[in-house]
C-alpha cells in the first residue's frame, strides 16, 4: 500500500518531453525521446525464416555464411526528410503545440513505417495526456520494430506501472536494461517499482545506485532515496568519494 506521502509525478514538455517528479518522493525520471527516427537494430533470422526472393542462399558464393551464423538484414538508412520532419514534430512539442506534433507524427509514421522513434514519442505524448491504452499501442508498435528499442521498452514499464501491472512492468524495465545497460531511467524507474509499489528496499537500493553511478552522481533526490532504503534494507552504505550524495 502507497502511503500518503507518496504523490503523483505529471508530464511536461521543454524541448522534448519529460517527467517532473516531486521533491521528496520517488518518481518517474524523464522518458527522453530519441534524437531522430533512427533505423531499427538489424535482427539476426531464425534458422527457419525463409528469404526475400533474389537473396542468395547460405553457403552460396555470393552470400556464403560461416556455419552456424545467422543471416543479419541490413539497417535501412534514414531519409533526410524523416529526419527533418522528426526534427519540426519535436520543434512543435518544445512550442506545446502538442496536436500539431502529433499530426506530423502520425504523417511520418505513415511515410516511414519502418522507424521507431515516432511511435515512441507518440507514447510519451498520449502518456502525459493519460491516455495509456494509445500509449501503450505506441510502445508496443515502436518495440515491434525494433525489439531492442530502450526507450520504447522503458515507456511500456510506465504505462503497466500506472495500471496496476506491476510484474509487467518489472518485465518491461528489466528488457529496457538488457537492450541497453547504459539506459539510465530504467534503472531509476525499477528501483521505484521497488521502493514504493512492491515494498521491496533491498531491491531497489541496486538499480538506485545503479542509476547513480551512470548519471554521474549528480541527482541529490535519488541519493535521499538510497539512504532511505538502505535504512530499511538494513544496509550499510557509504557514499563513493567523490559522488555527490
């Protein structure tokens, strides 16, 4: 059970949008959008894909493969008009013009299926306006097209965290960390699914100094939490020197 002094973090947008969280109590750090429509990672094919008509077979002179090696499709390359269209869909999100945003969004989506990005910052959108079921489509479409997509992974932990989905959301954040271990806010985010919803201190005390240790040290309201969870995790922790706590 949430206590009273835990409160509800809101969405807002400055340059791109972002989570603002209250002062004194563990939150959802600032899901940040991806910087352009950036190709999805190429996935190696299982051994009983078939193959586009025209690809030469393994072991074939022209596209001979070691034994063993799965065939990996080449990354298609980002046309120069997605990613200035990317880049007006995120000016007008900076502007709060958020229904233009998300037309232009849309539109891109439509020109080039293909990239994750728009759908995850539709998400990130439709999860500050509360609309999780369209949040929740968006995450899922953008991790469709690329499996290994952090932020896309990290979105679907909010929106299961927010609906009561809390082993789902687990799931989701710990995928966000296998796809990317360097994605500071899953960490962060675990650690208040942790904290505060499973009640589980001593679990959240690692990703808390996890996210720590990639954002530098640098957040004194996580460094609060980690000394409040190490009290109740019973832990003994002292802060590295040199990081600020």
């Amino acid at each position: 059970m949430i206590s009273s002094r835990h409160c509800h973090s809101g969405l807002g947008v400055l340059a791109a949008l972002a989570i603002a969280g209250c002062a004194s109590t563990p939150s959802e750090p600032p899901p940040q959008p991806a910087a352009r429509p950036s190709a999805p990672a190429p996935q190696p094919q299982p051994a009983t894909e078939t193959v586009p008509p025209g690809t030469p077979a393994a072991g074939s002179a022209a596209g001979a493969v070691p034994p063993g090696a799965a065939a990996v499709a080449a990354a298609p390359i980002v046309p120069e008009r997605a990613t200035q269209q990317f880049n007006q869909a995120l000016t007008l999100l900076a502007a709060g013009k958020t229904q233009d945003a998300e037309l232009e969004l849309k539109t891109l989506i439509v020109a080039f299926p293909e990239f994750p990005a728009p759908h995850v910052n539709l998400g990130l959108m439709f999860l500050r306006a509360g609309r999780l079921p369209e949040a929740e489509q968006e995450f899922k479409a953008a991790s469709e097209r690329n499996a290994q997509d952090a932020p896309a992974l990290n979105g679907l932990g909010l929106v299961y965290r927010r609906t009561g989905r809390f082993a789902d959301a687990e799931h989701a954040y710990q995928q966000a960390i296998a796809a990317d271990p360097a994605y500071a806010g899953a960490y962060r985010n675990l650690g208040v699914l942790y904290d505060l919803y499973l009640q589980a201190p001593e679990r959240a005390l690692p990703m808390y100094l996890r996210y720590q240790e990639l954002s530098g040290g640098a957040d004194k309201q996580v460094a609060e939490w980690i000394k409040d969870v190490s009290r109740r995790a019973g832990a003994d922790h002292k802060p590295a020197e040199g990081k600020t706590q």
